[in-house]
C-alpha cells in the first residue's frame, strides 16, 4: 500500500505542476474563452468541429485539471487511511482537495459567468496552495523528515513568526503577479526595473496598468530581500541541520532566478517561455516556504510539549 501511496503521490505532484503551468498558459495566451462560455463541455460539444489553438489549450487544461482531481482526490483518501496517524497528513489531505476544487469552480465561474480581473487573480494562488499541499504529502510519505533528521528540528519562536509572515506575504505577491496578466499590464512598462527608462519617478504620469505593474515589482523587490535576509538568518542559527541549510540555499536560488526570469519577460517581449518559468519557479519557491511553516509547526508543538 505504501509503494501505491509512493507513486500516486509523486503522479499528484507532476501533475499539479501541469496544472499550474497550464492555468499560467491559458491567461498567458488569452484562451480562457476558448471553449466559448461554456463549462465543462467545450463550445456545448463534447467533441466540438471548429478546433482552435485558444481552444486546444484551454480543453487540454480543463482536461489535466479534471483527471488531476480524480488523482489528488485518490491521493487524498489513501493518505487518510494509511499514514492519517502522521500529524499533519489529514490537514494536507483536506487542503490538497479543497483548493484544487475551488480553483476549479473559480475557473468554470469565470468561463459562464465572466468574473472580474481582480477575483480571477486569485485563481493561480488558489491552484498554488493545493500544490504545495500535495508537495508536502509527498514529502511525508517518502519519509524526508525521517532520513534528514528534521523531525527533531527546533526553531525559535521568532524565526517561526517571520517564516509564517513571508510566506502569507508571498502569496501577496502572486496575487499581484497574477492582477498585471489579468489587467493585461505586463507589457506597459517599457523599462526594468522602473517603469520608465526617461522618468523612472515620474510617478504623477503613471497609468493604472502602470501602478499594478510597479505595485507587483516593488512587492517582489521586497520579497526579494526579505528571502536573502532570512537565508542569511537562518543559516546563522540552524546552519548545522542539513535540511534547513540547503532548503534555505534552495529556496534564495529559487527567489534569485524569479526575479531574473521577471526581468526577463520585458527583455524578451513577454516570451511565453520565459513566463511560463517565472510561474513555475515560483511555485517552487512557495512549496519550500510551505515546508518551513511545516516545521515550525511541529517545533511549536515540541515547544509547548517540553513548557508542560
């Protein structure tokens, strides 16, 4: 039954992945019509006659999304039954379900009811939560913590504070990443990383696509160092366990190569490719984090376990 859970588990992750990544392609080329409004069949059809690029894209992820419901559902039971006595699996395996599920019925409200910019914004964080969810099973089925010896780790009440605000405050981020697509406002500027090469202040000038998109840069920018600082701090106090110290490696690399591949998406004229990694890098970055909260958890039971 493990071997089972082993491999449901990992099919979950890659296909969360697929998930995202296809949600990011679906806003990134404008597809998310190209079914019409119509939800789940496709212009009405099940198998419709005036086949578009818009509309490949847009059915191939309601496709991947339907049948990774199906996984992570599965996923979700098995790891209830088998390992449900592992503190956290039972939380994960509700949260894994639940956000995938609402993503889903985010993303058929916007094709029949046509939601607003600022409400569809939501649907890529949404998706990312479930993923980090299932990220986390994953690691705790195969036993990370066990062979790392993370299981013993103990964090200091303060850094567990400030690992839970950067990663609420990551989510932020992705919030207003996803607003500049959905505003259509990625290309607005014409500099990086001020939104004018002439008047990089001249803030007076700025249209309302301008302000998300420097909204979403300065929100980054301070993520940025914000991750840099906490490496920094981290590798200071726990630098002796392994998983801290080359999660936390991990996860500034993973931060340094967002801000790059942000850079990069002006630079090349929103390549596709290009912002397909800047949302995939991120959700690395937000799985990592999501890892961390786990185990300041746990350290916090321990905590409160050794005051009673």
């Amino acid at each position: 039954m493990i071997r089972t859970l082993k491999l449901l588990s990992v099919v979950a992750s890659l296909g969360m992945v697929f998930v995202l990544i296809g949600g990011a392609l679906v806003t990134k080329t404008g597809s998310g019509l190209g079914c019409g409004e119509s939800w789940p069949l496709c212009e009405g059809q099940l198998f419709p006659g005036n086949v578009t690029p818009e509309l490949v894209i847009e059915l191939s992820h309601r496709l991947v999304s339907g049948i990774m419901g199906f996984v992570v559902l599965a996923l979700s039971i098995l790891s209830w039954i088998v390992i449900g006595h592992i503190r956290e699996v039972k939380f994960l395996a509700f949260m894994s379900s639940f956000f995938l599920i609402l993503q889903a019925l985010i993303g058929a409200a916007a094709v029949v009811w046509n939601q607003s910019d600022f409400i569809m914004a939501t649907h890529f964080g949404i998706s990312l939560i479930s993923f980090a969810a299932v990220f986390l099973l994953m690691l705790l089925i195969f036993e990370i913590d066990t062979k790392f010896d993370a299981e013993s780790l103990v964090i200091e009440k303060r850094h567990r504070k400030e690992i839970y605000a950067l990663t609420i405050y990551t989510l932020i981020v992705v919030y207003t990443g996803a607003l500049v697509r959905h505003v259509e406002a990625s290309m607005v500027c014409g500099g990086w990383p001020f939104c004018s090469n002439n008047s990089p202040l001249a803030l007076t000038d700025y249209s309302f696509g301008q302000w998300i998109q420097m909204g979403h840069r300065l929100a980054a920018g301070i993520l940025f160092i914000w991750t840099v600082m906490m490496t920094i701090k981290m590798i200071k106090y726990y630098g002796k366990n392994r998983v801290m110290n080359w999660g936390w490696i991990a996860t500034v690399s993973l931060i340094t190569l967002q801000v790059f591949f942000g850079a990069m998406i002006i630079f090349t004229m929103l390549n596709l490719w290009i912002a397909l990694m800047h949302a995939f890098i991120i959700s690395c970055y937000f799985a990592m984090l999501c890892y961390f909260v786990l185990l300041s958890s746990r350290s916090a039971k321990y905590e409160k376990n050794a005051q009673d």
